[in-house]
C-alpha cells in the first residue's frame, strides 16, 4: 500500500485513537446508567492488530471492560475521573498523531509543487 509507505503507522494510529475515543465517551455519557459496563480499548494491542490486518478487527479484538476500582451499588462501572482522564489523554495523542500528519502532508506538497 503507498499510504503505509507515506505515513507509516501514523494512519491505524490515527484510526484507532478516534475509535477509542468514542469508547472513552460513551463511557461518560453513560456514568449514570445502572448497569453499564466501561469498556477501553487497548491501544498497543490494537494497533499491532491493525498493522498486520485490518483496523477494525485489531480494534473488536483490543475491545475490553475496565475493572474498576470501587464497585458502583448499581452495578455501574464508570468512574468518571478516570474515564475524563483517559480522553484527556487520548485526545492529545490524537491531536499530536494529526499534526505529524499534517507536516507529512504538507512535505509532500511542498515537494509536488517544487518547493
């Protein structure tokens, strides 16, 4: 594939830290809900999945419940510092795999252009 060539692993990273962050904020809007279970993607796990394969089936794959560390009477498993943390976290990871991105990108053209 050319875009492996170009971008390297930058584009599954891309991929699997936005899935993750749809994980991370269901987890939040679901704090509340009786029953529910955290879920978290493990990025490492997932992104070697999607380096050999395909993003998707490295994402279903990496998919697993958080354990948490004090037990809701609900039987809910969010904790909401942790999970506001996590997409802290995971969003500037996000905006940081984008930028390199962007600067690859931007390289490129440059060096269509003759820049």
């Amino acid at each position: 594939m050319a875009e492996d060539r170009l971008f390297g692993v930058h584009g599954a990273a891309l991929a699997v830290r936005s899935q993750r962050m749809g994980v991370l904020a269901s987890n939040i809007a679901n704090a509340s809900t009786p029953g529910y279970k955290a879920k978290d993607i493990d990025f490492s796990a997932a992104l070697k999945s999607a380096a050999a394969g395909s993003v998707d089936a490295g994402i279903a794959a990496s998919t697993r419940y958080r354990i948490p560390t004090q037990m809701s009477m609900d039987g809910n498993t969010v904790e909401l510092a942790t999970e506001q943390t996590a997409f802290a976290e995971n969003a500037i990871a996000y905006q940081t795999t984008l930028a390199f991105l962007n600067g690859r990108i931007g390289t490129l053209t440059r060096a269509l252009k003759g820049e």
